[in-house]
C-alpha cells in the first residue's frame, strides 16, 4: 500500500499569515494589505473577505462560537458567519 499526497487547489498568490481550517473553510489573513480571506476547503473558491486594517507579519485568525476573530493594529475585529 503506498500512500501520497494530490494538490487540489492553489490559494491567491499573496503573503499569506498561518491558515486555519474550521469545518469546510480556509481562513487566512492577506499580511500585505490586512484583507481576511474564507475559502471553501474542497475547491479553493473564495467565499468570504474582509478589510481589517494592517496586520502583522504572523497573524493568524481564530474562531469561537461561530465567530472569526483577527487582531489588526490596536483592534480586533470580528465577523459572525
């Protein structure tokens, strides 16, 4: 039995932070102009984004209770889904 890896999508070519997944979404924070992404897991298509403000170099999303929270700056902001 042999085991390996396919790539079945490729995100949007920007600095990306570190990716979370929560059920079937992607969520990453664009490091570049502080913008949240949400991309559906099985095919990569786009289905949230956001403006936040900018961000720093590793920041990372986070979820609770149906909520994705992201620190921008001096605030944090967060979106209900």
């Amino acid at each position: 039995m042999s085991s390996s890896f396919s790539l079945l999508w490729k995100g949007p070519g920007f600095p990306a932070g570190p990716p979370i997944v929560t059920g079937d979404i992607v969520w990453v924070v664009d490091t570049s102009n502080g913008r949240l992404h949400g991309f559906e897991a099985k095919t990569g298509t786009e289905v949230f984004s956001a403006q936040t403000g900018p961000v720093t170099m590793f920041t990372t999303p986070s979820t609770a209770s149906g909520w994705v929270i992201v620190a921008a700056g001096n605030k944090v902001y967060a979106f209900h889904l």
